[in-house]
C-alpha cells in the first residue's frame, strides 16, 4: 500500500470514526459524545483534562472554540447542553459567567455547547485512540519515539509508564523507578506519545466507571448510581452492557459482510437511478421549457390577431370620421359646395338653373340634415374592446405540476356482494382527476402462514368495476387506486367483503299458476311481487272483531333445487305487515296452492314466529316448508322453539336492507342471513325428501323484490312440477 493511500485511508477512518463517536453521543469507549482523541502530542507530562482531550481534534476537524455560552436556536444536541448553570468548587456564587467551550456537530455543523467546564466534561474516547494509533503505528505515520529524560543526544524510548505518563530509554527507567520504592511497582508498557489511563474514569468524580445507564445511555461510576439524577433509572453493570451490546454489534456487522452482493447490487441500483434522475430531471426541464414556449407562442398569436381587429376597427372609424369633416367643411362659406350654389343662383335662365340646382339641392339638404342632426360618424371610445383575464391569470397563477389522484373513498352504500363483487368508489372532491383507476383484492386467508398475492384489474375506466370469479364462503380484501399522467396515487382503504355461503341460484317468481291474482300483483320482470289485499280485505275487516281469520297468499319460485347448496337474496319493504320468506317441499307448496291456508290453520301458530309445518312438534321428522317471519322492520326470532315470551325487544331484530336464505339439500337445513354482514339470523331443518322451492307469504299489505344479479347470466333451463322454462 502506497503512503498516499494510507493516509487517505487514515483519514477517512478517522473522519468516520468522529462522526459515529459525536454523532451517537458514546464511541468505543462509552464516551458521552465526546470527540477526543490522539492525533497531536499533548505536553510532556501528559496532563489529563482539556489538553488530552483536545488531541482528537487534530486532522478530524474543526478545533472547539470558545464561545459566550450561547446556545444553538433547535439544537440538536441537548443532553451536551446544559440548561442552566450552577456553582461548583473553585467559583464564587454570583461571580461572571466564564467563557464556555462549544464546537461544530460533524453531522449538522451547528455549535455544541459543552457548558462550563468545556471538554472536561465529556468521557475520553479510548477506542477511538486505540484505533488511532494501531493505525499509525501500521502506516509508519510518525518517526520514532524518543526518551523523555535523556540528555542530549536523547536515545529512543523502549518504555513507557502509564503513571508516570512518560517514555523513557532503558536507563532512564530504571533510573526513574529504583528499587525499593513506590514507583518500582509501576508497569512498564510499549512507548507511546498518548497515554491513556488503565480504565475509562468518570469525567466528574474521577472514578472509574462501573455501570450503565439506560435511560440517559451513559456511563456511570459509583458516586453517579446513588446521585437523586439518577433515580428510578434503568442501570446495569458495564458487563451486562457490554455482552449486550457486543452481540448486537456482532450480528449487525456478521449481517452486513454476509449481505456485500446485495450492498453492491443496490449500490448498481442506485448508481442506475441516479443516471434515470439526471435523464428524467433533464427531460422534464425540456418539456416544462417546450409547453411554456407553446403558452408563449399562442399569446404571441392571439396577441397579434387581437391587434389587428383593433386596428381594422380604428381604420374604419378614422375613415368616417375623415369622411365626415370633408363633408362640413364643404359647408363652409368659402368651400367649393357653397361657393358653386351662389354662382348657380345667379343663373337666369330657367332650364339651365333647374338642371343645375336640382342635384345641388339634394347636396344642400343632406348637409343640412347633417348640421341639425350632427352626430360623430364614429365613438372615439374602444371599451368594448378591453379584454378580461382575471380567468387567465388565475390559470396560470394556479399553473403547477400534475399531481397524482388522492386515494379513492370506496362507496359502501353501492358496493354489495352476490354472484359477484359489484364495486363502486369516488374520488375526494378536491383531488386531481384520474385517467383509470387499478382495482386490487385477495382472498384472506386466517390458517394461511403467507399473504396471497394481489390479483388486479388494470385501467379500469369510471367509478366502478366488477370482481369475478371468487370463492364461495370466502372474505376478499379490495383497494383502489387512481392514475393519470403525474402516476399512481395513493392506494383506498382497505374494504373486507364476505362473498356468499353457496353459489348463487338464479331463478323467478312464478306468475303463470297457483297465486291469487287478485292480492298478488307480480312485476313484468317477475322480480319483485306486491301485496294488495284490496276487496277481500274490507270483507275479512268485518270478522276481525270477532276472530282471526285472515288469508295467507303464497307465490314461489320458478326453479326447484334437488341438489348442492344454494343461495339467494331478497329485499322485503319495511312497511310491510307481515311477509314470510323461506322454502318448502313442491308437493306440500302444491297442495297449499288447492288449499287456500289462514291465520287460524293448525300449520301456523301465531306465537311461533316461524311456520315449519309441523303438526306436532313432537314429531322429529323435518318440516316440509320453513319460513322466517318478517313485519314491521323486524325480524321474528324463535331460536327454534316456540315463543313463550311476549316481550317483543327480547324476540325481535332489526330487519336488515337484504335478507339471505342459503339451502343445503343434502343437510336438509336452511339458514337465514343479513345479506349485507352475513351474519346468520336463524337456521333449522327442512323435508329435503323431494324437490324444493323458494316460496313468500303474504298476510296484509307488503312487498319485496328477489336480488339482481351482478351480471348478466347465459341463458339456463329450469324446472318445477311439470313446466319448463327457458330463461
């Protein structure tokens, strides 16, 4: 290795070294901030305090300085500033503030103030020390080390006393520390121009220090551990904190040399951005340039053509204007027009006279007209054609780069899950606009150990996308995020949607046999049915005072399942009296439909809140039909038993804005569920023995209206009793 090289390797070892020492405010050594180190010879003797702890200043920066002990404005180092200044010994109360010692930050340059006692306060960094002069030592900085106490010509040093602090030849140590005396039980070392004490000694009481402090990170000696500073603090012995600390160190330096490929490959990365910046930084500089020029050379265009019609408009004004004096001027007494009139009325001769004075008449009468009726051919004024550009100027006031989209706000009241995820979101109302939008989701996985990946849907145009393709049973995570020319914008949060518990059945209501036409009217989409008890209600309005005698109308749906799991959803209207939503064996529907049921049937019992069409609940056989009771805006729960109960707050839900009923045919069972949390309502067992339908009951007034499907289905056949459909 060159000298040149080891020196500038020296230095830059140095340079990072006082950096990590001031910087963490410790060092190798524990050091409290303190920069101190070797790199001048102190005095001969080697006095500690402010002469040793100066030496590391030399070749690593500037030089501390005295200051009026004025602090920074928002110092960055204030545990090395004290807050105010009290008394020690060897200063009188009340006596002149001395001169403080401070010295610029090697990371932010601004002055440390070290308070009163300067550089005595801080720790010596001994590490930084040793690594200083190993360095020196393997580089050959200095020459050789001579003896202190030789006389002329002096010998090299061979010895060095730490007490003493001292270098001495053989002669002259054995001279200086005699036997029999205290000084012959000092240790010799290896000569050196710093010498260091055995230990690192608190900077206040002289003791070596012992201990640590966690909560002011700091060495501590005996005398600081009992100090009230100090009390209720987090303190270990030096021990505890060196193991600690030493096998942190360990593991962050084995982590960083075992990682030098991926360093080197992001310093490539880096060094490769660097070039994109400048190349990017450039482009843009060239395009904002081109589009301001563009901006000024549409100016200079419009300007020029705004100039124009102003001076078209001038021209033609000055020219009626011009035309105007001519014509009073020649009504001037000494102008041509007066001057020919006086000579034509001297004219005697009859025909000549009124061939002359025919035209010149008509000439005399415009001018007259002209002097009684005088008015400037032209307005002088030109105010209609001031331009307004306050727009303008608040335009190009507002001129700025294109920020990109704010984060999308998702619309819960539009965004619903049924066959599919049917997704809508709006931007803020003071964002920038997007171009497209990239929808992101994932199945959520509680047993999975990895996050699945996101799934996306790019350059989704509008305010709403459609989400295909998903697991039955399943929550899916969903997120939006905005794009035009400044880039992607900020990501929505986050939306958890619960897909449903079967696949979805797709199926009509049934308008062609077996519901009454005159209480049930079904819509020309067969989706939507309403109740309207008319007539026959007045009739059964007379025999409610005397009994409960009230016709239950039935429709159902125009599919029968025989077999999986399905599931589908309706929307019943709050203000309906009494609405039954459930499913129920074909054949048993059919004999209803022969048999128009009431309120007073043995298959319903008014206190049971649900219908299971058991005769005997004894029987464990499974009912042929189940229905959930709704009216009111509630929802009639008996937990499958019947209500005992009449307090209606202990039986009763809100009725949620869509009611989900999922059919297990091979369980027999049917659950209900709020079709917008999928939470379960009820669940109970129903005759699976034949096919089944979809059915709702009717008592009063009411409606619903089945779920439209997200999208559009093919085309499907379906079947129940002996009638085929095409849908």
């Amino acid at each position: 290795m060159a000298e040149g090289e080891d020196l500038q390797t020296f230095t830059s070892i140095m340079d990072a070294l006082v950096r990590i020492s001031v910087s963490g405010h410790g060092g190798g050594g524990g050091a409290d901030g303190g920069p101190p180190g070797p790199g001048r010879r102190g005095n001969a003797a080697g006095t500690g305090g402010e002469g040793d702890a100066l030496e590391g200043w030399a070749g690593s920066g500037p030089a501390p300085r005295l200051t009026d002990g004025s602090l920074c404005p928002a110092d960055p180092h204030p545990r090395l500033a004290p807050t105010g200044f009290g008394t020690y010994p060897g200063r009188k109360r009340g006596a002149v503030h001395p001169q403080t010692v401070s010295f610029p930050c090697p990371a932010c340059q601004r002055d440390v103030d070290l308070g009163e006692r300067g550089l005595g306060s801080l720790f010596r960094n001994l590490t930084l020390e040793r690594v200083v002069e190993r360095y020196r030592q393997t580089i050959n900085i200095s020459a050789a080390i001579m003896c202190q106490f030789c006389k002329p010509p002096q010998l090299e040093a061979t010895k060095g006393c730490t007490e003493c602090k001292s270098s001495f030849c053989n002669e002259c140590f054995k001279l200086y520390h005699p036997w029999g005396t205290q000084k012959a039980q000092h240790e010799p070392t290896p000569p050196t121009l710093t010498f260091r004490p055995k230990g690192l000694m608190c900077p206040e009481h002289k003791e070596e220090v012992t201990h640590y402090c966690k909560t002011c990170q700091r060495l501590v000696c005996q005398l600081c551990r009992v100090r009230r500073t100090h009390t209720s603090h987090k303190i270990t012995p030096v021990l505890s904190a060196y193991q600690a600390l030493r096998e942190k160190l360990t593991k962050s330096l084995a982590y960083i040399l075992s990682s030098q490929d991926t360093v080197q490959t992001q310093i490539a990365e880096l060094e490769e951005t660097v070039k994109h910046t400048e190349v990017n930084g450039s482009q843009a500089k060239e395009e904002v340039s081109q589009l301001i020029q563009g901006l000024c050379a549409m100016l200079e265009e419009k300007r020029a053509t705004l100039l124009q019609a102003i001076e078209e408009c001038q021209q033609e004004r000055l020219a009626s204007l011009h035309g105007q004096i001519r014509e009073h001027q020649a009504m001037l007494e000494n102008s041509g027009m007066v001057g020919y009139a006086q000579e034509v009325l001297k004219e005697t001769d009859h025909p000549c006279f009124v061939q002359a004075a025919k035209q010149l008449h008509n000439r005399i009468l415009r001018a007259t007209d002209s002097l009684q009726s005088f008015r400037p051919a032209a307005n002088a004024s030109f105010s209609h054609f001031q331009l307004d550009v306050s727009r303008e100027l608040k335009l190009l006031t507002d001129l700025a780069f294109i920020r990109a989209p704010e984060a999308p706000v998702i619309d819960t009241q539009r965004t619903y899950t049924y066959d599919q995820i049917f997704l809508c979101w709006r931007l803020p109302q003071h964002s920038p606009p997007a171009w497209h939008y990239t929808v992101e989701f994932r199945k959520t996985d509680a047993k999975a150990k990895g996050l699945k990946l996101w799934q996306r849907r790019e350059e989704v145009r509008g305010t709403c996308a459609l989400v295909e393709y998903l697991d039955t049973d399943s929550v899916y995570v969903l997120r939006v995020k905005g794009y035009n020319k400044a880039g992607f914008g900020d990501y929505s949060e986050d939306i958890y949607l619960h897909t449903p518990p079967a696949p979805v059945l797709n199926f009509f209501l049934d308008n062609r046999w077996g519901f009454n036409r005159d209480r049930l009217a079904i819509s020309k989409d067969q989706r939507a049915v309403r109740s309207v008890p008319g007539i026959p209600m007045l009739f059964a309005a007379e025999r409610l005072m005397t009994s409960c005698h009230l016709s239950i109308d039935l429709v159902i749906g125009d599919v029968a399942i025989t077999q999986g799991k399905s599931y589908w959803a309706c929307c019943v209207d709050p203000s309906s009296y009494l609405v039954k939503v459930g499913v129920g064996l074909e054949s048993k529907l059919q004999e209803w439909f022969q048999v128009p049921q009431d309120v007073v049937s043995p298959r319903y019992d008014p206190d049971s809140g649900h219908d299971s069409g058991a005769e005997d609940t004894t029987v464990e056989a499974p009912p042929p039909y189940a229905f959930l009771t709704i009216g009111m805006g509630k929802i009639l729960l008996s937990h499958g038993s019947a209500l005992t109960s009449r307090d209606p707050n202990g039986c009763t839900v809100p009725l949620p804005p869509r009611i989900g009923i999922c059919l297990d045919y091979e369980q027999g069972k049917v659950s209900f569920y709020d079709a917008v949390s999928f939470r379960e309502l009820w669940e109970c067992g129903v005759d699976c023995s034949g096919p089944v339908c979809p059915a709702f009951c009717f008592i009063g007034g009411g409606a619903l209206h089945l779920q439209e499907l997200v999208a559009n289905k093919q085309e499907r056949k379906v079947t129940i009793g002996n009638f085929a459909k095409l849908d």
